[in-house]
C-alpha cells in the first residue's frame, strides 16, 4: 500500500464557540480515517486531549459517542462528542 499524506479535520463548538483542528499524517486515507474516528487515539495527536471515556459504538457509527477532557487556553473543559455524519474514504481506481 503506497502511503499518501492525509489529513483529519475535526470540527465542533461549545458555548458559540467554534474549534477545528487539522492534523497531517504520511500514511494511507484508510489508515488516518480509522486512527482519526477512534476516540482511544485522540490523545496521541491532539495534545490537549487528557482523558477520553464513555465510549458507546463504533467511532465510524453515526450515533456513537464519547466523554472527553481537555485543556485549553490553560483551563480544563469536559464535554462530549456525537457523531453525527460518517465520510469515509473512498478507493480511487487508476
């Protein structure tokens, strides 16, 4: 499997509050959209990411979901994530 640079991009808001994060990865779409849904991964590219618990489905599930901890701007904030529309990557033939 050839690698390729792909991207995460998660999005979301609290309060009106509006946040995205991108992280770049030099692997396969497939391989980055598996690490980048699963919950359990978070912490090792989102540095601020401190805890994650109360998982409940398949992270490439609508539906499922997760409790989150995580610092910013040097406070702590909990909130958690549903998911609420899945784009996988698709295989692109030559």
């Amino acid at each position: 499997m050839a690698s390729r640079r792909s991207a995460v991009r998660l999005e979301g808001s609290h309060d009106g509050t509006h946040i995205s994060h991108r992280v770049h990865f030099d692997a396969p779409p497939e391989l980055v959209f598996a690490r980048g849904t699963d919950p359990e991964f978070m912490p090792q590219y989102w540095p601020k990411m401190a805890r994650i618990w109360d998982v409940v489905g398949r992270p490439d599930e609508v539906g499922s979901s997760f409790r989150f901890r995580e610092r910013l701007l040097g406070r702590y904030y909990e909130g958690r994530t549903v998911v609420v529309a899945v784009d996988a990557p698709r295989c692109r033939r030559p």
